[in-house]
C-alpha cells in the first residue's frame, strides 16, 4: 500500500481552499496540473509503500506521539514553489500559526516510527506547505519561468486558519484521473 500521514483539513477551511484554486485556475496557465481540491492534504511523513501488517505498528507510533501533543492551530501563508522560482516543480501554499508545534510533531512522529515500526528517519529537513500544482513535463525553462511570474502576480489569499486536533494515515491509490485517498486509521491529539 502507498501511504503516508497526514494532518487532516476541516471541511469548511477545504473550501475556502477550492474557492482560491477556482480563482488560480480561471488564470488558464498552461503546463499546470492542478491538485484537486479534495486532495489537497499537510503530509509530514510520506511512508511509501508498506504492506498492511505494517499499518497496524504505524498507527501505534502515530497514537504513541500524538498523545503527548495539544491540538494546535494553521493558518495558509505566502504561494511558492519547489525547487526555486526560476524553474518550479510544484507550487504550493505556505503555512503560518503554530508551524513550531507542527515541527516538533512531525520530528516527534519521525523518531517514534523509527524506534517502534523500524521506519528511516526523514533525510531531508521538514517544509509544512500544502500542494497546489505540479509542472506538467516537458515544460521549458521560459514556460516554467513565466508560471511562477503569473502566480506570483495573485492576489494574497484571504487568511484560512484551522486546527489540527489528529493525524490520519492515508492509503493512496494513483489512478489516471488524479490520487484517490482512503483514511486506514487516525490519532486523536490531546486537547
């Protein structure tokens, strides 16, 4: 199963989200793919494929973590883009809030899935950002440059906030038409 934990999105700042991507999109960028808005999702581990007895010590280690942690509050930031403006991959929205206690959850979950599931540790440093759109391939240079001057062009969102209360471990299936998500199991954060 290809899986990876989440930070789940309430309902009500997910369609605050849809209606700023409706916004983006009747920019007609070419060489964009846009995320649905259903998909859109904070990972802070992505897990890849393990098989299923492996959820079973996964949503310990997410229990485990979760029940030394509050709940805590996100808010959406600033647009951007991996890897950098002169040639982006994937443009994204940038968080703001508690992004310290999200940090120290996600290090926390890392280390636990480490020590108790036998999962590797992260290699690269945690960037908290929700996925927007990815570069479709094939795009040039120039193409590519001139996307992230037309986004960079929007209008600041208007501030989405939320709070996190639990984490969720999803099992993703990649179909033709877009990633497809099914919830296996969550972890309540405490308070």
């Amino acid at each position: 199963m290809r899986t990876f934990i989440a930070a789940d999105i309430p309902d009500e700042a997910r369609e605050s989200l849809a209606s700023f991507l409706s916004h983006l999109r009747a920019m007609e960028i070419e060489k964009l793919r846009w995320v649905q808005p259903e998909a859109i999702h904070l990972t802070l581990k992505f897990l890849g494929e393990i098989d299923q007895e492996m959820a079973r010590p996964v949503l310990s280690a997410m229990r485990e973590c979760c029940a030394g942690a509050c709940s805590f509050h996100l808010a959406t930031g600033e647009l951007g883009c991996f890897p950098n403006r002169r040639s982006p991959q994937v443009v994204w929205l940038g968080l703001e809030g508690e992004v310290g206690t999200l940090e120290l959850l996600q290090t926390r979950l890392d280390e636990e899935l480490h020590r108790s599931a036998g999962l590797s540790l992260e290699g690269r440093p945690f960037r908290p950002h929700l996925t927007l759109a990815r570069v479709r391939r094939g795009a040039s240079e120039t193409e590519r440059q001139q996307i992230w001057e037309r986004i960079e062009a929007t209008p600041p969102l208007k501030t989405i906030s939320w709070t996190v209360s639990h984490l969720s471990l999803v099992h993703s299936t990649l179909r033709p038409q877009g990633p497809e998500y099914r919830t296996l199991g969550s972890a309540p954060l405490a308070g």
